[in-house]
C-alpha cells in the first residue's frame, strides 16, 4: 500500500523548508563575516542584502531562534 499523495508532498516541503532556513542562516553569517573583515568597502552592498533576507518576517523569526 503507498502513502497518501499529500503526505508525501508534506514530506517533499518539509525537507526543502529545513534546506532553506539552512541556507538563509548561512548567508547572514557570510554577511556577517564580510562585514567584519571590510567594513568601508562592502557596508552598502551588505546593508542590502541583508535588508532583502530579513525582509520576510519568517527568515527573521528563523534567525532569533536559531
């Protein structure tokens, strides 16, 4: 007998949310880490792509609770 087909959609997100929330973190620590090894050169570059992870409320509540 095969699993219902939603449950294996649920299954498909599920592991592709936990991917992305891996990915997000990862790049608001690379953001982090340019920021602190050249602060003048890139702060504008990083000011926004920061602003653009964090401007969903669910990557921000992500961060908070990591």
């Amino acid at each position: 007998m095969s699993k219902p087909l939603n449950e294996e959609i649920f299954v498909e997100f599920k592991s592709d949310l936990a991917e992305r929330k891996n990915e997000v973190l990862l790049q608001v620590l690379e953001l982090l880490e340019t920021f602190r090894s050249d602060k003048n050169e890139k702060m504008a570059r990083i000011s926004s792509e920061l602003t653009e992870i964090l401007e969903n409320e669910e990557n921000l509540e992500k961060i908070l609770n990591a």
